[in-house]
C-alpha cells in the first residue's frame, strides 16, 4: 500500500476554504431562491434542465443523470412538482418503461421568473467577487475536475462501498 500523501499546509488551507466556500454559497443560494422565488435547487435544476432543451422535454433518466441522481429519488421529486403543475410526465413511445419529463408553460414561467434573481445572486456572491483572471482559472479548474470525475474508466477503479448485511 502506497503511503498517504498528507496535504501540506497551504493544500490544506485551499481544501478547507473551497469546502466551506461551496456549503456556505450553496446555503444561501438555496435560501435565496425558496425566498425569492419560491423554488428548491431540485426545482429550479429540473426547470432548468428541462428549459434549456428545444421542445422543454427530457427522459426521466438523462434528467437523473445530469442532476447526479437515482431514478427513484427524481420519481419522487418530480412528482412533488407535477402537484404544483410545474412538469407533466409522459410515456415514452419507443420504450414502455421509460418516461419523459415535460416542463408545463406554468413550469417555464416559474424558471424565468427565479432565473434573473438566481443569477444576480450567483453574481453577488461569487462571480462579482473575483477578477476576471480569476472567473478564467476557476472556469478551467471546475472542468479539469469535472472531466476527471466524468471519466467512465475512473468509475471502473473507485472503491466500491461494502454489502449491507
């Protein structure tokens, strides 16, 4: 077994910043868009996703995928939002167990109303915060470990978490 390669002090330091940085932004981020806009992440994520398509319309797993996800827990969600008629959900011709998740005109407004405040919040605390230089690295960072963590052969070599028993 290879020896652990402690992080030094200044790894360290970056390592414990990013981590409080992402949980503290995440939170207010989140708190600003229930205020604001009266939507959760998963919602203003599926709103998202589902606006950002041609016809509004996504298969319910390539929508699981992209919010990193099982099926089951965006079953569930998603069915917390056809309530609030902001998705509908439709049979998939070419396959009886698939379905497809379809954003409502109710569900685009919703998102395009949230979008302008989300994003002056994404700006305020974070974009408007680094120099452009900066908005650069972090752009390029952010898809170096994106990519890395994307990477199908690294699934492959990941510990995998023990049987329950």
């Amino acid at each position: 077994m290879d020896a652990t390669r402690w992080l030094d002090e200044r790894e360290d330091r970056a390592w414990r910043g990013y981590r409080r940085m992402r949980r503290l932004l995440d939170l207010e981020l989140a708190r600003e868009l229930t205020q604001d806009a009266g939507l959760s992440e998963p919602d203003y994520d599926v709103l998202s996703d589902l606006s950002e398509t041609p016809e509004g319309r996504l298969r319910l797993s390539e929508l699981a995928d992209r919010m990193l996800w099982s099926r089951s827990r965006l079953s569930h969600h998603l069915s917390r939002m056809q309530q609030r008629g902001l998705v509908t959900r439709e049979e998939c011709a070419d396959d009886a167990r698939g379905s497809i998740v379809v954003l409502t005109p109710a569900g685009r407004q919703a998102v395009e109303s949230a979008a302008p405040g989300h994003v002056a919040a994404v700006r305020r605390h974070l974009i408007d915060l680094l120099t452009p230089a900066e908005v650069d690295a972090l752009g390029e960072l952010t898809h170096r470990v994106v990519d890395r963590l994307a990477d199908p052969g690294l699934r492959a070599t990941r510990p995998q978490p023990a049987a329950e028993v």
